[in-house]
C-alpha cells in the first residue's frame, strides 16, 4: 500500500478549497490529521513551485489576514487572486464566518 507523505495530504486538501472560499492553516492541519501542524502547513505552501496550480491563496491565517507582510509583493498577488474569487476584504482581513470552507 502507498503511504502518502504529509506533503501530499496537504496539497490533495488544499486542492479541494472552493473558488470564493478560503481556510485556515489550522483547519488544514486538523482535516489532514496532525492538528498541532499549521506552522508546517504554512512552509509547505511556502515551498510550492511559483507556477503551481494549487490554489495555495485560498489558505489565510487564524484572523482571516493574508500571512505575508502587508503591501509586499507576495500579499498583493494573493490578495489580487482572492478578489478575483470574488473574496472581499474588510480593511486586510477577511471575514471568516462568510468566506470559510
């Protein structure tokens, strides 16, 4: 039997993320299993290829906020990429009880 390695749990999760909804590194971890691994979570998506298609945006922090430093260019192009998705923003965040998974 194939063992699937973390990685590849995270990323047949995080392909599963509706267009028009995001979650949490945190929710991540606990539907893959290893609840206490959002951090790992977060380098995972970090590591992925610039030309991924796995829709690694869709993944916000526990307050709703894009993780990268507000203004640079990684938050805009994910920020740009969930408003596409029609996600909308509330100042930097976004409100979880209407746009989570």
């Amino acid at each position: 039997m194939n063992q699937l390695s973390l990685n590849e749990i995270i990323w047949q999760v995080v392909a599963l993320i509706p267009a028009g909804k995001v979650t949490t590194y945190g929710q991540i971890a606990k539907l893959c299993g290893y609840p206490n691994h959002a951090r790992y979570v977060g380098a995972t998506l970090k590591q992925l290829p610039d030309d991924s298609e796995l829709p690694w945006y869709r993944v916000v922090n526990a307050k709703g906020e894009i993780a990268f430093p507000v203004g640079s260019a990684a938050f805009l192009r994910q920020k740009s990429l969930l408003e596409k998705e029609a996600v909308q923003f509330e100042g930097n965040k976004i409100n979880l009880s209407k746009y989570r998974w």
